[in-house]
C-alpha cells in the first residue's frame, strides 16, 4: 500500500485512488477493540478506504498510557488487512491554540509518534484539527517538515478551521502533499456567524459552495490535489450550534461530495454526527445528536457515497476535468450544475433537478448514450444515443419534494 500524488489526484500503487473517507474523530479514544472492529468493517464494507481520526484526543491522559498506543497501532495493522488507510491527526488543534502544550512538550511527542509509528504504510497525516494555520504558522510548519523528513514517502495534509483551506498558509511548504479544506456546516445565511470565529475577513468563505474551496485550491501553485475534509455532517443541526435549526441530510451530504468532485477534488470526507463523537445513550452528545454512532453506521448518505466512487474508476476521472463552460444555462448557489468530462465521457450533476441544457461540440462526431443515474441507489435509466448534436437539453423527472438530485451520464458508443 503506497499513497503518491500526480498532479492533483492520488495514486495507490501506481493506479489511480479515490479518497472515501470517514470521520471518526474519537475512534480511538472512546471504543474498546472489539466496536473498533466492528466499525472498519462497516465501512470497509460500505466502501471507505480511508478513516480520519485523532491519535491523541485526551492527550495528557493517554500520551503516558503504553497501552493507549499499543490499541492504535493494533487498529491501523487491523485497517491495513482491510486495504484501508488511517488518516491521522497527532493532536487536535485546541492544543496548540490554547497553548495547553509548549513547543518543547509538543516536538517530544512528534519525535515519540514518527518513531512508534515508522514501520505503517498506511498511515497519512494530517496537522491541524480544526485551526487556522496561521494561529501559529511556524511551529505547523516545522512539524510537517520533520515528518517529512523522517518519513519522506508518507502523505502528509492539514485539516484547517471551518469555511477555510490549507491553500491559504501551506501551499508553497514542500511537506504538504495534497490540500484539504473544511466548508464546514453552516447554510448560506449563516456565514456571518462573527461572534463564533472570524472567518468572514478570509476571501475565500463560501459556504455550501464548497466547489469553490476546489477551485481555488486547485489554482494555489505549486498544483496539489484537494478534497473537503469537513463538509457538512449528516445528522448534524445547520449551524452547529442552534438545535432548533432543521437537520443536514442524506441529501446536502450527495451535494457537497458531487459538487467538489466534479469540479476535480481528488476524493471526499463523509461524516455523521453520531459516529463523529460515537454517541452512545449513557454518554453526553452534542449538536443536536439524534441517534447512537451503532444507529448511525446504517445511515443512508455514507452508503450513497460509493456510487459517486464506483464513477471515479469507472469513468477514470484522473483523465478527465470540470467543464462548466459546457453548461448553457447555468445557475447559482444550490441550483448550480456541474459537469466533468474526458475524451468519450460526460458527467453532469444537478442537486435540484432543474434542466440541464448542454454544449456537445466536442463529442457531435461520436455517438454517445445518454442516461439518468439516481444518485441515492445507483439505478442508471438509458435515454437515448446521439450523433452530430451539438446542442441537447436534458429534463430529469421528479423523484420527490425533498430529494430531486440527479446524474446525468453520457457515453460514447463504440
């Protein structure tokens, strides 16, 4: 198992590798092995490949804990068996902003986990946890180069506070290998939230838009690949922090994962609340937790998620690019369709349902199949074939009221 980037997609073993991956931020700290167990082949079977989580939740009790650590490295050789990867974050962010740790206790700590953990090969890196990387640029930044340094082939990202990207502190630092942003959880109007963060003074808060977090990693030079690595939570209250608000759902979590990638992010972090913090009823939960993390294992948008992987290999997405300009009549916000495209293939998304009218000179001389793919079960309805149009609109029939989300997939025939 070897994680490379190429441009801005990720490889494994030389082949291309779509990032699908979970959030489970209290894994480790919360489960005994067996629910651990329990919990990778869930996913595993579900179809993630990659499981985001924090080593050292409750760092000064667990850090002096021997048999803390031997748990950890029992479950990334456990995750390794499954072909899953173990995206790591050394140290949540409020350590470093809060000044809990100095720099002296937090480089013994680095200098302990690069040795402990030498030898696992699936094993990515993640700084930060949920911080801006400028709280304190230079001490991220000689973390990410000693763990470079010491371990040049493993990747190496920063998971940045809500509604910003590493690309805005990291992109010219040699030890980060692909970027991850955090559209967060919060809807449209809720952005100017000023007295929880100050965010709205960064140029690039864009909310539920989150493919423009990919389009302005992807133009940060040197080019890096990008995913959301905190897009909103299925089961989580919008906004986080009202819990009257409406629930987000299997719904807004298709449209962040299909929005980013086909604008060309390199895969895509699901979460669900529960699991985040692997709630349990005799436990305390937060944001408006509605249901145990067992429960929530079973939840339709993280099953969902491997349809849009299933069309990353079978389409090779890695040879393809987003084309907007091939959207005749465009729209804004979440009536927004998009669309990528490669030499005998075109995908298009639409999250309301609305018509998608569409620009085909580049394929008027091949014929291609056209066909609705339902993007909540994967059931794909043939349309017709065309040859020598240049111009074709497409009207999805309506599934619901509340979920009218659509694929539309064009082929060549041969």
């Amino acid at each position: 198992m070897k994680l490379t980037v190429k441009k801005n997609y990720l490889y494994e073993d030389g082949k291309p590798f779509f990032w699908l991956g979970d959030t489970a931020w209290e894994l480790l700290s919360k489960l005994e092995m067996s629910d651990i167990l329990v919990y990778l082949r869930n996913r595993k079977e579900l179809g993630f490949n990659v499981i985001q989580t924090i080593l050292s939740f409750n760092f000064l009790d667990e850090y002096e804990d021997e048999s803390y650590f031997k748990k950890v490295l029992d479950v990334v050789r456990q995750a390794k068996k499954l072909g899953m990867y173990i995206a790591l974050v050394p140290l949540w962010g409020r350590y470093i902003k809060n000044a809990i740790l100095d720099e002296s206790q937090i480089n013994s700590y680095f200098d302990f986990i690069i040795e402990y953990f030498k030898e696992e090969e699936n094993l990515v890196w993640v700084l930060g946890g949920d911080i801006r990387g400028d709280i304190n640029f230079d001490l991220f930044n000689a973390l990410g180069t000693k763990l470079k340094e010491h371990n040049p082939e493993r990747l190496i990202t920063f998971h940045p506070f809500g509604r910003t990207g590493s690309y805005l502190w990291f992109s010219n630092c040699k030890w980060l290998d692909f970027h991850m942003f955090q559209s967060g959880h919060r809807r449209y109007d809720q952005l100017d939230v000023k007295a929880q963060d100050n965010n709205y003074l960064d140029e690039a808060n864009f909310g539920e838009s989150n493919y423009k977090y990919v389009i302005k990693s992807l133009s940060s030079k040197p080019l890096k690949p990008c995913l959301d690595g905190e897009p909103s939570y299925e089961g989580v209250v919008q906004g986080l922090h009202d819990i009257t608000q409406p629930y987000w759902e299997a719904q807004h979590v298709r449209r962040y994962a299909y929005f980013s990638v086909l604008e060309g992010a390199c895969g895509h972090t699901y979460g669900n609340n529960a699991v985040v913090q692997f709630f349990a009823y005799n436990g305390v939960g937060s944001y408006g937790v509605r249901e145990t993390w067992k429960e929530a294992l079973h939840a339709p948008g993280g099953a969902e998620l491997r349809i849009l992987k299933d069309l990353f290999y079978e389409f090779d997405f890695s040879k393809g690019s987003p084309h907007p300009e091939f959207v005749l009549i465009q729209g804004t916000m979440t009536d927004r369709i998009s669309c990528f495209a490669g030499e005998n293939y075109l995908i298009c998304y639409t999250y309301v349902g609305n018509e998608i009218i569409l620009n085909l000179e580049k394929y008027k001389n091949k014929t291609m199949a056209a066909y609705w793919l339902n993007p909540e079960n994967g059931f794909k309805s043939y349309i017709g074939s065309y040859k020598n149009k240049a111009k074709l609109a497409f009207k999805p029939v309506r599934r619901r009221e509340l979920s009218n989300d659509w694929l539309l997939v064009l082929k060549e025939e041969i």
